[in-house]
C-alpha cells in the first residue's frame, strides 16, 4: 500500500504545473467595477496564461461606465441566459462592449450585449480568431461613421475579422449608419459583417438596419441589412433572416444592395428569409438575398421582398427543394416551388425554442414540400420531418416543411383516435379584394410617389407591381421613385390562406419634367 501511494504521489508531481483545468473566474454582482465585478474578472483572466472561464452568477443589468477591457487571452464568458443579464453602457457614450484581440479564441454564452457604439462592430469586434456566440441576444448596437472623406460604418451588431459560429441566438435591431463623406459613405453588416469564415445555425437575423446618407457626396452605398459576408467559407443552417432594411440616398450615386444578405458565396439550409427590403434614389439590388459566388441554397423559404427591388439581385444554384414567392432567384430543379405564396405567418412570434420564427399558416404550400437534408429537427429544435398523412411529399422528399419552421402533427385525439390534420389546400377559397387608399396627384412634378391601400380581409399582405417589374411584396404605405413620364401602379392583396385577389387595384399618374 505505501509503496502505491508513493507511485502515486510521484506522478502527481510530474504533472506539469499549469496543466489541471483552471478554477473559473466568479462574477457576482452587477457592478461596472470592483471585487466580483465583470470588468475585475476580464482583467485578471488577462493575466493568468492560458485558457481562462469567467462565470456570471449575477443577473440584472450590468450598466458600463467606459469599455470592457480588451481580451487578450483565450476566453469563454457564460452568462445565466439572454434573458436574465444583460450587459450595456451606463450612458450613450459611444463604447463598444467586447473587444477580442487578434488570435484570440473566445466564446460568449447566456448573455444581452446592447447599446455599444463603435465605427466598426458597435456589440462585438473580434480580430483574427475564432469566436462562438451561443444563445446571445446582440440588440440595438450600432456602427456609425460621420463626416470625413471616405466614410465606412461595418458590422452595427457584430464585426467578425476570423471564423465566428453564430447558435441558437437573436441578433436584433442593430444599425450601421454612415453620413457625410464627401467621396463616399458606405454602411455594411448591420447585424452581422463577417471577414472570414462563418457558421450560423438556428439562429434569428431580425429588424436590423443599414443606411448611408450622402448629405451631397459622390457615392453612398449600403449593404447587408441582416448580414454582410466578405470572407468564407459561409453557411446559414436552419435560421430566419426578417426584416431587414438596406438604405442608400442623397449623393450622385446611390447603392443600396441585400436586405437580408450580401456578399460572397453561401450555402444556405432550412432557412427562412422574408421581409427584408430596399431602399434607393439609385441602384437596388436583391431585397432579401443579393450573393455572388458559388452559392448553393436548399430547402429555404425566400419571400416578400420590400421597397425597390425583387428577392434576389441574381440568380442562384438551388440544391432542391426551395420556395421563392416572386420568381426571381432562378430557382430551375423540380421540386423546387416558384411564383407561389409561401403562406408564413407574417409576424415574427416566440413558436418555441430558444429564438423566435415565422410560423407556416394552415394550407401553406411549404407543408411537406421539403427535405430535411439530414436535420432531425426544425430551427427550434422540434422534430423533423413531421408529416401529415393527407398531404402528397415533393418527389424525392421526405416529408419535411421548406423553411426554417417544422409544422407539427398534432398528437392523436383521446381515445386512439387519427391525428387531427392539416390539409394541403385552404378550406376558404374567397379571395380578398384590394382597393387604393390614397395616391399622388395624376399629373405632378414630384419623382417619389407614396401610396396607402387595403384589403377586404384583415391579416392580408399585399404584393405590388409597378410599370413593367414583376410582382414583389410591399409594405402598406409603398413609396416609389420614378422618372419623368407616365407610370402604372398595381397592388393586390393575399389573405392569411394564400388566396390571391385576382383583379389588382391600379393607379395610373403622369411625372412631368422640370424644365431648366
């Protein structure tokens, strides 16, 4: 016995000091500085070697007078939950909350960062490493540049140079806002403006907005509402893109270019992208999607563009099984859906799950129409395929919803009875009726225009068309810009089931030109 305690002891002592996993560093309290502190935690995992953990116990709000010290060493900060700490500044002082430096790997975990301001990553700036959010909430964070020659707002919620993985996390609200410079103003990435690789999965993109204001300059540019990507590789897996804005005015040249997406080559999985929009005196170009390069996009949902452009500014390789409303990301294999209304819910709702998501309607045409391309379950984390018994699968499907959202079978009634089913097709068949509210005077001098309509039926959403452009989804008022002649206007409403009014309301008018 005493000769195996020795044994014992001597491997002990040959252990390499330093290589026993270190005890994490506490955060107890919500104060911006001090013993317990977040800021005291930062601050001495930068002096100790090594991969360091700091664990926040605290919940509330965690109020910042100046930043966050920048991390220097490999660090993972766990929150208790998005929904139970956040962390922002005191004041609108201008700071950003985390910076990581260059080679750096950090993950942050449980956790609201919101209010940071910065020229480039207002929430999060991370340098050449890699870095994991996982069921963070980045919310009203902004990038803002104003006044010089070349002017450049990047990354309003997150400003990624290496590889960043992006779970189960909502990135809201965000802006990168650029004004003012006499050459050029650019805003790029208001959520999100990734330099290298990236991975995004179950994740909800939603409500973030770039703008560029030339105030007179030569050139305004604004790209990727939602996400910007100038790296990669890129992958978007089982997530929703919605609502994002892209906004361009008041220079020679205007741009304005992906509402939800822009940038490099993507491959994009079970996804929802809908709602995003346009916004330009100039170029607009793809209002959800606007990608170059080998993109690759299967089992996704793209629908009701907004503003000034159709869904995608050119068209994609599909991997199968896609649905795009309004025909315009080319979309050519068979089990692909196009010119259809993907019957979403149009409100972004808490369906379960850590994030919120798009619901499919009753008799949505996306039901069962998918592949699940090896996901056992939806962007919330129920299961996948769910499929009805009454409802035909896609050739060569099995039974999955397209989109980010799995519609369930309900569970068999009391009894042992058959489950209660959705069917395919929606049991009100009566379209909706459209008719225009208001609109600008028949004759006038003005090139924008701004018209209010309705619908027979509440919970519609409405599609407009105007001169010779294809039907695109449009927000209720729509606000065009036209040139100098006679334009036609079309708008027809589409109810919560999918019928389509088939006799648009029209409004015809007549721009006449200024003479010099």
């Amino acid at each position: 016995m005493r000769r195996l305690i020795f044994l014992l002891v001597l491997l002990l002592a040959l252990i390499p000091a330093g290589a026993a996993k270190a005890a994490p560093f506490v955060v107890s309290n919500t104060e911006d500085s001090g013993s317990g502190s977040l800021r005291a935690a930062i601050e001495a995992a930068g002096t100790d070697p090594g991969e360091d953990t700091i664990e926040i116990d605290g919940t509330g709000t965690i109020e910042l007078e100046s930043a966050l010290p920048v991390i220097t060493e490999d660090l993972a900060i766990a929150g208790p939950g998005a929904g139970s700490l956040t962390i922002e500044p005191a004041a609108a002082t201008g700071f950003r909350i985390f910076s990581f430096s260059d080679g750096v790997t950090g993950s942050l975990r449980g956790l609201t960062i919101s209010g940071g301001t910065s020229q480039q990553g207002g929430g999060i700036r991370n340098g050449s490493g890699a870095l994991t959010l996982e069921r963070v909430a980045i919310v009203g964070n902004e990038a803002r540049d104003e006044g010089g020659t070349d002017v450049a707002a990047e990354g309003g919620g997150v400003f990624s140079e290496g590889p960043l993985t992006v779970r189960e996390s909502v990135i809201r609200g965000n802006r990168a806002t650029a004004v003012a410079g006499t050459t050029s103003s650019y805003a790029r990435g208001a959520g999100v403006l990734a330099a290298g690789e990236l991975t995004v999965e179950r994740t909800t993109i939603s409500g973030n907005l770039a703008e560029a204001h030339g105030e007179g300059g030569k050139h305004s540019g604004a790209l990727g509402g939602g996400l910007r990507l100038t790296g990669g590789p890129a992958s978007v897996e089982l997530s929703t893109i919605s609502g994002n804005s892209v906004r361009a005015d008041n220079s020679l040249t205007d741009e304005a270019r992906g509402g939800g997406l822009q940038g490099n080559a993507l491959t994009l999985t079970g996804s929802t992208v809908t709602g995003n929009a346009l916004f330009s005196n100039g170029g607009a170009i793809g209002a959800d999607l606007d990608l170059d390069g080998a993109t690759v996009v299967s089992d996704t949902i793209v629908a009701e563009p907004l503003g000034d452009a159709e869904s995608c500014g050119a068209p994609l390789e599909s991997g199968g099984f896609n649905l795009d409303e309004d025909d315009s990301c080319g979309f050519t294999e068979s089990s692909d859906l196009v010119g259809v209304v993907a019957g979403l819910d149009p409100v972004l709702r808490d369906n379960g799950g850590p994030t919120p998501t798009h619901a499919l309607l009753p008799g949505s045409i996306a039901i069962d129409r998918g592949s699940s391309f090896g996901n056992s379950t939806d962007q919330r984390g129920l299961p996948r395929p769910s499929d009805f018994a009454d409802v035909s699968n896609k050739e060569g499907g099995d039974g999955s919803d397209i989109g980010a959202f799995e519609l369930q079978v309900p569970p068999a009634a009391a009894g042992g009875g058959l489950p209660v089913v959705v069917s395919e097709r929606p049991t009100d068949k009566a379209p909706p009726q459209t008719r225009i509210v208001s609109g600008p005077p028949r004759v006038t001098y003005k090139t924008k225009a701004k018209f209010r309509f309705a619908s027979s039926e509440g919970q519609s959403h409405f599609q407009c068309k105007l001169d010779k452009k294809k039907w695109h989804g449009c927000a209720n008022p729509f606000r065009p810009s036209v040139k100098p002649g006679r334009h036609l206007f079309k708008v027809r409403a589409i109810d919560r089931f999918g019928n389509v009014d088939p006799t648009p309301a029209r409004f015809g008018w007549r721009v006449k030109p200024i003479s010099g």
